[in-house]
C-alpha cells in the first residue's frame, strides 16, 4: 500500500483503488527497468563461435565499414582548374572501395575533361600520383547522373597512414558546376 493511501481511503474509496492500481504499475514500471538493466549490460553477440578463438582467427574477425569521404567543389568553383587537389589524407592503413561523381551542369569546353582520383605517396605532388579509376570519368557527360568509376585491383588502391587521395582533371572544366565526389574508405 502506498504511504498516502490510509490518508485519503477514509475519504473516498475510489481514491483507494486508484492509489491501488498507482502501485501496481510502478512495480512493473520497476520490473522493467531492472529488465532494461539487466540487457543492457549484456553485450550482443550476433554469432556463436564453436570452438576458442586462435591468434590466426582473431586477426579475420573484424567488422568492415566503408565510410564515405566526399569533396563538394560548390557552384563555379567547380569550373576553375585551380581547385581540383587533394581531399583526403589517411590517417592509418585503408582501401579505396568505390568511388561516385555527379555534377549539376557538364561542361562544354571544345575538347575532353575528365576527372580521375589519384593517389599520393610520400612527397609525390599534384598529377603524378597513382591514378585508382580505370578510365576517367567525362566532366561533359548528362548533368545529375551520378557516374560511378571502377577502381582499379592492385596495390595502388591501398593507402598507407599519410598517403593522400586528389582529384586529378584533365582539361579545362569551363561551365561545369556543382560537383561532387564521393570515395568509399574501408579501414584495414
């Protein structure tokens, strides 16, 4: 019974039952929290092993991300040659997985305008890195498509803590606008 509840029963017996039904649900309200408790201190293991785990095995059990890292060169500035670098430095062992572009308006210089992604090692600069796409993606091509470009399978794709990723142009990108580039980095 509730402290208060000989008080006001006296009074009202409808208080009484109400008082009554009170501590009903606070002691399942309290059977819960210890419920919610009890799980949260759990961890959750999505999968049984069915046997120890070796130092060979531990090595393979890992859970895999592929974050995406995205370059944004907004309105015209995305038809300045001067702006097209670097965007990303890895800050430990990583994989460039994927990589998509898309821009609001092509380009329309008389001759070709591609965009590549590079790769930069050590004090490499600017357009002599290790190219990752396996052929340049067209500045020119139909506006607001996303493009996506294959990566090419190597070693070049995989990024040593400091290497850094650029965006490579080739051509001049007169009138293209608003574009972005999104690389997918998956942590090794």
């Amino acid at each position: 019974m509730n402290e208060y509840s000989n008080e006001y029963s006296t009074m009202n017996p409808d208080i009484e039952k109400l008082y009554q039904e009170i501590e009903i649900l606070q002691e399942q309200d309290h059977k819960l929290e210890n419920k919610i408790q009890v799980l949260s201190d759990k961890p959750v293991v999505p999968f049984q092993l069915y046997r120890p785990v070796t130092h060979n095995d531990s090595s393979a059990i890992k859970t895999v991300y592929e974050i995406p890292v995205t370059v944004n060169l907004l309105g015209t500035a995305a038809a300045t040659a001067g702006n097209y670098g670097y965007f990303f430095t890895a800050n430990k062992a990583c994989e460039v997985t994927s990589t998509q572009m898309v821009y609001k308006t092509a380009g329309n210089d008389a001759g070709t305008v591609t965009l590549t992604i590079e790769s930069l090692t050590g004090t490499t600069i600017l357009g002599s890195g290790t190219a990752l796409l396996s052929s340049a993606l067209s500045l020119k091509a139909t506006a607001a498509t996303v493009y996506t470009g294959t990566i090419i399978p190597g070693i070049g794709k995989f990024l040593a803590d400091g290497n850094r990723l650029a965006l490579k142009l080739s051509g001049t990108p007169t009138a293209v606008d608003s574009l972005q580039v999104t690389v997918g980095i998956k942590y090794i």
